[in-house]
C-alpha cells in the first residue's frame, strides 16, 4: 500500500496503529484536534492487559520501552467498605499480567516511535465527505481539506468518524466520578495514603463508592463513584471548587474519615466525568474504506479494558492492513469480524463490573467476582 492510512485521533489507540503501519513501511498520516502532545495532562494510571495491551506493543516492537515505565508494586488492590475495613486484600503478586503505567508515559512511548511528520497537531476534524469508490474528504477547522481512500477514525467518544457508519450516539450509563488528587500522600494525608495502600483501594456501598490509585511520587489519584441522574451532575457548579467539593462530600456523611480525606482535602478542583457508553455489541455494515477503533468503535463504562483494547485495535488492524496491502476492503472486513464479538464481550462485562462495584450488593459483589464466584458469569 502506497498511499498514506488516515488516522483521526491521537490516543494510544491511534499511535498503535500508526506504530504498526511503520514498523511494516506502510504510511499513515495522523490527525490529532489538540495543538501538541503537551496541550493537557493525559490522565492517570491503567493496567496494560496481557493479551491485550501488552500484545500490542510486542506487536508494536515496544515490550522494552514498556517494561522501563512499569511502576513496582501497582498491582496490588484492596476492597473497602465505608468505615475503612480491609475486607479484601490482594497484594501485587508478580506475575506482571497486569501491570501499571502513567497514560502519559504509555503515549510518550508510542509518540517518541514515530517520525514526528507522520503527526499533525491542531488539525481538528470538522467534517467529513463520501466520494464514493471508498474515498472520503476531510475538512479540518481552519477550512483545508484532505482526500484519503483510507479513513481510520481513532477519536473517542465524540467521533466525527462514526457518523459514517453508524448512527448510534453515545448515552449516559446513569454513573458519574468525580476525579480528585492528594500530593506528597505520605507526609501530608497519612491516614488516606495508609487507607489506599500501595495499589488500588475501591470503598464501596450501594450507589455510591470511592476509588484511588497510588501513583508514583506519593501521589494518590481519586475518582469519586455516583450513581446519579444527569440533572444531578449538572446542578453543581464545578468552578466553585470549594462548594462543589462539599457537596460531592456530603454524599458520603458518615463515612471514615481516612476515606472522606480523599475528597475534602483534595488539592485539585474536583472534575466530573460523566460516563457515556455506546448500545452493547455496536456494529456496522462494511463501509469502503472507512473503519473505527477503540472509544469511537466501542464507548463502554471503565473497567480496565479501555486502553488495552484501543491499543489491540490499533495493533490487529495495523496486521490486517499488512496482511492484505492490496485489498483494503479485505483487510477491513478481517478486521471488524473480530472486532466485534470482542468489544461486544468487553462492553458485556464493563457494566457487569459497574453494577457489582456500585449495585445493591456493594460491595460484596465485587468481592465474590474477585474471589471467583461469579466465575461462570464473566469467563
């Protein structure tokens, strides 16, 4: 294939597959709205998945660059309830199935494996033209346009790409977080730090949970769990810092203090994150020479597999194209018939996962899937 794959979208599902392509000499030109990669900060912490996000980047030739930004210890996770006490501990074993990185390290690594050309930065997608034979045009905010035979829309949630090929909207699961930090954890929260541990800690009750992950430098990442309807999220200012914190806060009365710390001692401004997922088992009729991957082929709530199976995307239709060079409508049809039982499982057990951790049964749900009595449920 001579003629540059089109990728809309810089995420690690984006870079994968731009990854890929280099590593088998095929050209891609990405996309990417934001003006460089150091326009915001790239989120927190992800466990990169064995047989997902760790096999895409051997396939991607990075498992070294990998391996260098793992931290130590981040597997290990423990279930609270809401008085503090442990009533699950699981320390890091190890085994590095699931180990944990920055985001930001994780896209670091990709970006610094391409040639920078391959990037263009403050190109925002605006619309997009069939013009037939599996061409499409790309008309980016500042009025240029670009034609490709090959359109890969690797932009999130919001996909100016999916309209395309699916008239499916994301919608909200009916869940918001709201993220917070605590810096210097160790010496200035003690309490909090000790409560979190050295992984993952996720308090929890029925509609309501508390979840942070310990980052490096004694950094401890929080995302306040809420079951609650849109109008509730949108009745809260967030720019007043301090009174949306304790509103948010109140939500938790009676809780232990080690955990409320968490949100009330919060050195950033909590942020809310609602969360949208696409219709469980979204597909779409082959469309020439057009295809999605990752939030925009498969939006679902977090659960882990996000990342990893953006970044899985990326690598098998990257192997797809390289497979079938010359025949771009077989590359894609290989690529979405797999595609799509897979994303429809992981969606599947992403609000399985959602509902035990925030259900009626929180958080002894959790516990159960954890310990392997809902084996059967989520294999």
């Amino acid at each position: 294939m001579t003629t540059p794959v089109t990728i809309v979208g810089a995420g690690l599902g984006g870079l994968t597959l731009a990854r890929v392509l280099h590593v088998h000499g095929i050209p891609a030109t990405i996309y990417e709205a934001e003006p460089s990669a150091e326009a915001r900060t790239q989120g927190g912490q992800l466990d990169i998945h064995e047989h997902t996000g760790q096999f895409a980047l051997e396939a991607a030739g990075l498992t070294d660059e990998f391996h260098a930004i793992i931290r130590e210890g981040g597997e290990a996770s423990r279930v609270l309830d809401q008085h503090g006490t442990v009533l699950l501990e699981k320390p890091d074993d190890g085994t590095g199935g699931r180990p944990e990185v920055l985001r930001g390290d994780l896209r670091r690594i990709l970006l610094d494996s391409l040639p920078g050309e391959m990037i263009e930065w403050g190109r925002k997608v605006t619309g997009v033209q069939p013009l037939g034979d599996g061409r499409h045009e790309l008309t980016f905010a500042d009025g240029s346009t670009v034609t490709t035979g090959l359109l890969v829309g690797a932009d999130g949630a919001w996909s100016k790409i999916r309209p395309l090929l699916s008239d499916a909207k994301p919608q909200y699961v009916g869940t918001s977080f709201i993220e917070t930090y605590l810096y210097d954890a160790d010496e200035r929260h003690s309490a909090a730090a000790e409560a979190v541990g050295g992984g993952m800690m996720l308090a929890l009750a029925p509609g309501k949970g508390i979840v942070a992950h310990r980052e490096a430098g004694s950094v401890l990442h929080t995302y306040v769990e809420l079951n609650r309807p849109a109008e509730w999220v949108a009745g809260i200012d967030f720019t007043d810092a301090t009174a949306a914190t304790a509103r948010v806060a109140a939500e938790f009365d009676g809780w232990a203090p080690e955990l409320t710390a968490l949100i009330t001692d919060g050195e950033t401004a909590p942020i809310p994150r609602m969360l949208y997922a696409l219709p469980n088992g979204h597909r779409w009729d082959r469309v020439p020479g057009v295809t999605l991957l990752g939030d925009a082929a498969h939006l679902m709530p977090p659960s882990g597999e996000g990342a990893n199976l953006a970044m899985f995307d990326g690598a098998e239709l990257g192997k797809a194209i390289a497979a079938h060079p010359d025949d771009i409508e077989a590359a894609l049809t290989a690529y979405e018939e797999a595609l799509f039982p897979r994303s429809a499982s992981a969606a599947a057990e992403a609000h399985l996962l959602l509902g035990l951790c925030l259900g009626d049964r929180a958080p002894f749900g959790l516990i159960d899937f954890f310990t392997g009595a809902l084996e059967g449920e989520h294999e």
